[in-house]
C-alpha cells in the first residue's frame, strides 16, 4: 500500500492510495493541471487511476472536478446524500454509491460516516491484504463506535484543523467560530490527539496530520500537541503534517 497527500487544508485538499494495481484519488479540490504534475512526480498517468472517492461535496473537496471528469473515465464513489450537491457536474452514469463495506477489486473499504455540515459526509479505512489506512478529514467528532474498527491500523490521516485558543483570540466572526467548534465542524488539535492516542498500536507506522487552518493554527502547534499526546502511550509512529502547497512524501506500507 503506497499513500501521498497531495494538497491539505482550507483551499484544496487531494490523496493518493495504490494498493497492487488499484489506485483511489481522494478527492479533487486542487486544479486538473496540479493534479497531473503529482501525478508525474510519482510516475503516475491518469489512466492509472481505477476510482475517485468524493469526501463530502464542499468547494475544497471537489473544485476541480467538473474538469478532471471531462479528461478521465474512472467513476466516481459517492452517497445518495451528496448527488443533489453534484447533478449539474456528475453524470448518472459516472456514479457508483457507497456501501458501508465494498469490496474493490482486492481491497476491502469501509465507510467511516463523519459529522460535517456537508451532506453524506464520509472517511474511510481502506484494508488491502495485512495493511491499512484510515482516513477522516472534516468531521466534528468521530463517533465512538469506530474507534474498535479504527484500531492499530498502519497509517492514519487526521484532520487536526485548529488550536481553539487561537480560534477563539482570531478574526473570524463569533457564528463561523461556533460553527468550526460545533459537532458538524471540525476536529481541534486537542481532540485529535485524543483520538490518536486511543487508535495507535504496535503496528502503526505513521500518523499524517491534515487539513490545518491557515489563520487557527500552526504546524508547529498541530504537531507538539499530537507528539506530546503520544509520548504518553508505548508507540512511536512517525508523525507528519500535511502540508497545502505541497505535497507529503510517499509513505509504503
């Protein structure tokens, strides 16, 4: 199993998982023409690509789809909830609906239903033979009945959106900071890595922090509040943070 984050955070995000010969983009918030470059980067054609899975239906999730649907033929994942969003830009039958579990040629994906003001809104945990991947971005909070499911995967890629103390000191009018604070918002660093240190285990190499305020929060303050929390636990995965203009590393599993 290969992961890159292409873009993450307020103004585009975009992934990128190979497992064997299947190859998921994860959403498609970044331009047709930045996508291409990653891809490149990596070796990649556009061809290469089996499905696209649609997150939620907000601007920085699905910017550039209308575009890369004309240029590609792969379909599209998404929920029933989402298509109203979607009709002017998504044809029928360019559309698969998720199942909670689906079996994708040889990889197991399990939906991960998040709290988000965005309808349908949706993680992942993609299995593929002894390895994983969990992926949540855009949520509230994480309902506690995934959290056996989320258990000891390989990588985690977790929105660690704000520092609430800098939200609630900053610019942002009082309803949109009660809004990102509410339970159809977004994770905080605290309670990220609250999550974080209940899911990690032995077999955890990497946790990839995502989706970071540009005005509520820093990387350095993101990281330390994540680094600090698992200190207290017995495992060590190498902790990242997603980065907006540029994309992470490859990691292998």
């Amino acid at each position: 199993m290969e992961f890159k984050v292409l873009a993450s955070g307020s103004k585009g995000n975009s992934s990128f998982v190979t497992c064997g010969t299947t190859s998921f983009l994860i959403d498609i918030g970044i331009t047709y023409h930045r996508l291409l470059r990653e891809l490149d980067r990596m070796g990649v054609c556009l061809s290469d690509v089996s499905f696209l899975l649609l997150t939620h239906t907000h601007r920085d999730h699905i910017s550039g789809l209308s575009v890369l649907l004309k240029h590609s033929q792969f379909r599209v994942y998404i929920r029933e909830e989402m298509y109203p969003e979607l009709k002017d830009i998504l044809p029928l039958d360019r559309i698969e609906f998720y199942q909670d579990e689906m079996h994708l040629n040889d990889i197991t994906l399990n939906l991960i239903h998040t709290s988000h003001d965005a309808p349908g809104s949706v993680g992942f945990l993609f299995t593929y033979l002894e390895h994983s991947l969990v992926y949540i971005t855009d949520t509230g909070y994480l309902n506690r009945k995934y959290l056996k499911l989320l258990k000891n995967k390989e990588i985690y890629y977790m929105e660690s959106n704000h520092d609430e103390k800098m939200l609630m000191d900053g610019p942002y009018p009082y309803v949109l900071k009660q809004r990102i604070l509410s339970d159809v918002g977004h994770l905080s660093n605290e309670t990220t890595s609250e999550y974080l240190q209940e899911l990690v285990g032995k077999d955890t190499k990497y946790v990839v922090l995502a989706h970071l305020s540009e005005h509520n929060n820093t990387e350095e303050l993101a990281y330390s509040t994540t680094f600090n929390k698992l200190k207290e636990t017995e495992y060590h995965p190498v902790l990242l943070v997603a980065k907006q203009e540029e994309a992470s590393e490859l990691l292998e599993v």
